[in-house]
C-alpha cells in the first residue's frame, strides 16, 4: 500500500537511529536496530468495511470521507512512532 509505503519512509529519514521505520506490505512497523517493536496497520484500517454488527463500530462511521480516514491512520503511526522513540 503506498500509504504505508510513503509514511515508512519519511518517518525512517527523520527517527534516530538506532530506530528504524519500514513498511511491511499494508503495515508500518518499527524497529529498534533489528528488534521489532510494534506495527500499525494502515490497509486493515482504510479498506475495512464500516458494519454496524463489528464490535468497534461507531454511529457516523459510514458517513467519513476516506481522506479523514486517511488522515486519523497517519497521526494513528506518527503516534506509535512518536511512542517507540
């Protein structure tokens, strides 16, 4: 997903090292040196279904534009990044 792509890279040029940020298919994940130490999932959250059944489901859902979904899934990785460093 270029989404995931395009977060993982820009991140990776800005973290100190020894963290690292890489995109792994749909996900973004980060590591420290060659340790892994989360992941977040960019494709799960943008191509999901809204279903008012799912357990996480909240009224209004169906009616967000896919861009602020976009927009909720970046600062959704800046923060797990932000945590792991």
């Amino acid at each position: 997903m270029r989404l995931a792509a395009t977060l993982a890279a820009r991140l990776d040029a800005v973290v100190p090292r020894p963290f690292r940020v890489r995109a792994e298919g749909g996900w973004v994940a980060v590591y420290r040196g060659d340790e892994w130490d989360g992941s977040s999932d960019v494709a799960g959250v943008l191509d999901h279904v809204v279903d008012p059944a799912h357990p996480y489901y909240q009224p209004g859902d169906e009616d967000r534009p896919w861009a602020e979904r976009a927009a909720g899934v970046a600062e959704g990785v800046l923060s797990s990044v932000q945590d792991a460093v």
